[in-house]
C-alpha cells in the first residue's frame, strides 16, 4: 500500500537561513525534477524568507511554514497565522515539532489546534511526533508516539493535507539514527493507528523519517516500509546535501 504514495522531500531550516541563502533554494528548485522526481520537494526556511522563497522557487518546489499560531489573527505579537503563511507563498506548515514542543512547551493539545489552523487556512500540516532517548531506553517509544498522534492529529484531515513526521529526538542534530528496523517498527505503529484514526485515509497519508537524515544514510533510511520520505534539518541547508538526499528518489 505505501508503495503508491508519492514520497516528499522536506526541508527544515530551522532558524538558519538570511536573503544569501535563497541561491540555495534557487538551485534545489532548479535540480528538482531531474534529481529527484519521483516525490515532491519542500523547503521550510524560516517565516523572513517565505515570500522570497516562493519566488526563488518559482513554482519548481513547494515552500513551507516552520510554527503557526492557531488563531487566524489578533494581538499576538511575534506570532504569524496560517493564513498569514498562506498569504506569503507558503503551502505546508510543520506542528509539533520537538524543538518547538521543548522550547515553547507546546502540548499536543496546542499541537493539534495548530494543524486544525492549517487545515482551516488551505495549508498542509506536517505534524511531527517522536520519542526522547529516556523514554525509548525505558521502552515507551510506541506509548509515546501513540499518545502524541491521538493527542496532536487534527480533526477532519486528509492524506492530501497531513503529514505525520517521525523524529526521535535522540536522533536529531546528533548523527545519531535508529536501525533500519526500529524505523520500521515505529512507521509501522504509526501506519496502523492512522488507519485507525483516520478511516478511508490513514492508509494513505505520508509518513516522513527525519533525525540525522544524510546522503550517505538516506537510501537505506528511504527503503525502510512505510516510510514515505523525510524531514530534513542540516543537511537542507545546502542544494548539494539536500539533493544528495532528495536524489534517492531520481
Ligand atoms: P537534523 O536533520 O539536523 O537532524 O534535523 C532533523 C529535524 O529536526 C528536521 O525537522
């Protein structure tokens, strides 16, 4: 079944990323369909770059949004509304992600208001779960995620506006990675409780793999089954890296 799903190659710049930096986003665009055109290609840069992003792109990959705030707009200061991504060129928004779960204490109740505004907006929410290295040693990996998805899904979403990624936060910024088969254990509960969650599309929707994606470890990470391509943070951050990723699926 997850053979039929178009994989995406996403991005996540993080707060890395100045006006110099859309050469580079220029360049993934330009690569995109050659390099990489059996799946779809996202660059998340941060919310400054968006509109110019867009632009960059010129219509070759899509651009994201990294955080929205749920309400559509109001006296919110430093925050930026799905619509107000939408507004810039923006087509996904990553939720949830553990950066923002950690710095922001974000629970999946914020979590899933977030991606309902995404929905709300016309953008697709990227919604991302993933266990610490405490709880995976103590054996609550599947407890975790499956808290997270019952908790941070929102309502009403399709395979064509959600994405589910998985990132164990032990394996983000650090080099480090599961084995192939502790992805594949985690990818599978997840398959199994969207389906479960989302009757007529679970099945379908994309299940992103990102923590310490690299060219060097992406075919084999990409292989796995019910992985559905990845949520890239590093190594996005230059067309040579990305596209040695993204290239998986020439
Ligand atoms: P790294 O690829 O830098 O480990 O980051 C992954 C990530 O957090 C993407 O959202």
């Amino acid at each position: 079944m997850s053979n039929a799903i178009r994989p995406l190659a996403a991005g996540n710049w993080k707060m890395n990323g100045v006006t110099a930096s859309l050469a580079e986003i220029k360049a993934i665009a330009e690569a995109a369909a050659t390099e990489a055109g059996g799946a779809d290609v996202l660059i998340c840069p941060p919310a400054t770059l968006i509109s110019a992003a867009r632009a960059a792109a010129g219509g070759k990959i899509a651009i994201g949004g990294q955080d929205c705030h749920a309400k559509p707009s109001g006296a919110h200061t430093g925050d930026i509304s799905a619509e107000q991504l939408k507004d810039a060129g923006a087509s996904h928004v990553i939720v949830g992600h553990s950066e923002r779960r950690a710095d922001h204490g974000e629970s999946d109740e914020a979590v899933r208001a977030k991606a309902e505004a995404a929905l709300r907006a016309g953008l697709t929410a990227i919604v991302c779960v993933g266990e610490t290295h405490l709880q995976r040693e103590a054996g609550q990996t599947l407890t975790v995620v499956g808290r997270q998805l019952s908790g941070s899904l929102p309502h009403g979403a399709t395979a064509q506006n959600l994405v589910v990624a998985y990132e164990p936060v032990w394996a983000i910024g650090t080099g480090l990675t599961p084995t192939p088969a502790d992805v594949a254990e985690v990818h599978g509960f997840i398959r199994h409780e969207l389906v479960d969650l989302m009757p007529g599309e679970g099945a379908k929707v994309r299940i992103l793999y990102g923590g310490s994606v690299k060219p060097s470890n992406a075919a084999e990470l990409m292989a796995v089954g019910n992985v559905n391509g990845a949520l890239v943070g590093g190594a996005s951050l230059t067309a040579k890296d990305f596209m040695g990723i993204a290239s998986v699926y020439k």
